[in-house]
C-alpha cells in the first residue's frame, strides 16, 4: 500500500532588485540534510553551490538564479529558510569584547530586509560636460563561478577590475550607447585604465554602497557586562551559527 502524501504549501515573495514576483516552496527534510552537510563542510564555495540547487528546487525552476543579484539570493534564501524551519532563528555568537564568550541570540527572519543606501545609484557619471557615464549592473552568481567575487578584504587589483569590467552592463556619452556586450572585454579594460582617480573612485563607489542584506543585534556578555552590535550581513551569515561580523 503506498504510503500517502505530504502536501507541500506554496509562497509568493517579490525579488528587493525588481518588481519580479517568486513562487516558492519550503525546503524538504532532504534538502535540509544536505544543506546541513554543505555548512559542515565550511567552505564558502560549498555552500553557496548547495543554496543554489536547493532554491532551485524551492523556486519550481522557474527563475535564473545565476544571474539574479547575490542580495536577491541571499533575500529568497532567508525567507524559504523561514518557511522551511521557522521564522525565529537562533545563533551562538561569540561576544566582539573578549572574543571567546559565547551568548545565544534568536530573532525574527522575515523582518530582515535588504538595506539601500539612500545615496546609491547604478548611473554613475564620469564627466558631467560630456555627460559621460556608466551604468552597472549588479554581482551575480554567474560571477561568482567565475571567481570574480571575492571576500572585500581578500580581493586583488586585477580581480577588482575583472569584477568592475563584468559589472559594466553599457556605457554612454550623451544619447550615445555603447552596450558592455558589444564590447571587448580589453577595449572595457583600456576605457576604465584611461580614467581620472576620482572617475575610478566614483566606480568604486557603486559596490561600496550596494544593498546588502544586513540585520543588527545587540549582545550583552554576561562576564563582562559589556554590550556589544553584532553584525549579520550576507548568506554565510545567516546561514552558520557561526560568529558574524562584529561592531
């Protein structure tokens, strides 16, 4: 006799980066196994690569993951994993004061939002007589499996501008457009080397200030009677109950 079926309830959310709307799914006992074997694993790559395969599943296939924002991401997977194992979720963070007392902190995931700095545009203009710009688009996972994201404090000078290179979706000089596609990528490379230091700067700044899903946490360490911001910010984050980063 076959044994009967567990019926699985479906959710809707809407994409931070664009009006797209996503019908999802909870994550199996499966799948959450092999999410846990991914995290035992700690490696950043694992993980991410797992997450993917996983919101796939979630997603019905339904959406090009690899090419969405990584703060889009990192917005799905937290709201499935909400669905999934429940909203409150609980972390052993290590005290920032002393770094080894160990304090346990649960909070809400469905009230963590993808945060916008109020300043931040993907237009940036380089020479405003010229009117002379570019326009960004934003890190995908496809760039990630190219290894042209790194860790900020990790990054390297050629990975920087292979990154920036990858970013440029057109670049335009008054009605003029001149799309990255149609482009080579070395013609991109002597175009952005040509530039003024502070072009450069104003470039660097668009991934200095791009949304990123970020929560804060106050701990008290219950040795010191210190209070301390504790910091979550991007998937590996949310993810481990490992130590974020700390303020």
């Amino acid at each position: 006799m076959a044994l009967p079926k567990i019926e699985t309830p479906t959710y809707e959310l809407t994409l931070p980066s664009q009006d797209i709307k996503v019908k999802f799914r909870p994550f199996s006992v499966r799948e959450e196994k092999v999410l846990m074997m991914a995290q035992e694993t700690n490696k950043k790559q694992d993980i991410t690569n797992t997450v993917v395969d996983v919101l796939n599943a979630c997603t019905f296939n339904s959406t090009n993951l690899k090419e969405l924002p990584l703060f889009d991401i990192e917005y799905l997977f937290l709201n499935v994993r909400a669905k999934s194992v429940g909203e409150i979720a609980k972390f052993k963070i290590i005290c920032p004061d002393d770094l080894k007392t160990r304090v346990d902190v649960e909070f809400d995931l469905t009230k963590v939002e993808v945060q916008v700095d109020d300043n931040h545009t993907n237009k940036i203009m380089l020479d405003e007589s010229r009117k002379l710009g570019v326009i960004f688009k934003y890190p995908s996972l496809s760039m990630l499996d190219k290894n042209l994201i790194n860790d900020a404090e990790d990054i390297k000078t050629e990975d920087l501008f292979k990154m920036i290179i990858e970013c440029i979706d057109h670049i335009y000089e008054g009605e003029k457009i001149y799309p990255a596609k149609d482009t080579t990528k070395q013609e991109l490379q002597d175009f952005i080397e040509s530039l003024q230091s502070n072009q450069f700067e104003k470039m660097q700044d668009f991934f200095k200030s791009m949304p990123v899903l970020k929560h804060e946490v106050e701990v008290e360490n219950p040795s010191t009677k210190t209070k301390s911001t504790v910091t979550f910010q991007g998937l590996s984050d949310f993810f481990t109950s490992a130590s974020p980063t700390t303020h």
